[in-house]
C-alpha cells in the first residue's frame, strides 16, 4: 500500500526520503496541508491578477480615476509609516454639511412614516 502512494505523495511535495519516515497519518496530513497551500498561492495570484487587471483598465479608459496602489491591494499606509499624521480639523462647512444632511433625513423619515 505505501508503494502505490509514493508517486502520489511525490506529486503532493513529500520527498522520497521523507516519504518513508512517516506513518500514514502524517503522510495524508502533509498531502493535505499542501495542496491546501498550493490552493491558497493559486487563489491570492488569481485575486492579485484580477486587481491587475482592474487598473489597467483605469489606466487605459478613465487614468483620472484610477485608485492609489495602496487602497487597490489593501495596503496600510499607516502601518509602513511609523510617524502618527495629525489630525486635520473638520471646516465649519463640513461640519453644517452633516447637520444638514441629518435634519433632511429626519425630515424625510418623518414623511415617510404620515404615508
């Protein structure tokens, strides 16, 4: 039985003379563990082709709306700077732009819940 496993345990990344110190158990758990791994490499270049894909083409039809590398693969900017950024203060205009904005949902609440 272990003969007839070894070709499939050498296409599953085991080397031969891993292969034969271990006991079933491990050589089924190591099998799984990496095509598990080989499936996790598969999927990050799939979704690193396809946010590649995604700006190029902002590049090539809208390059004034193309994304910051970072936001597209989900960088932290925050975590490779270790300076902290002040924080900026909100304008008066801002600021009665979201008390606007909340009145007018109240507002609009409140019609909806006559009808």
């Amino acid at each position: 039985m272990l003969i007839d496993m070894q070709p499939m345990a050498l296409r599953a990344g085991i080397s031969v003379e891993r292969y034969w110190n271990m006991n079933l158990n491990e050589i089924l758990a190591q099998s799984k563990a990496n095509q598990q791994r080989k499936y996790d490499e598969l999927k990050e270049r799939a979704i690193m082709d396809h946010k590649l894909s995604e700006l190029m083409a902002y590049a090539v039809n809208e390059p004034n709306k193309m994304p910051d590398v970072e936001k597209m693969y989900g960088i932290d900017p925050e975590a490779a700077d270790p300076e902290p950024k002040k924080t900026e203060e909100i304008p008066d205009w801002k600021k009665d732009q979201i008390e606007f904005m909340k009145q007018a949902e109240a507002i609009r609440a409140t019609r909806n819940s006559k009808k």
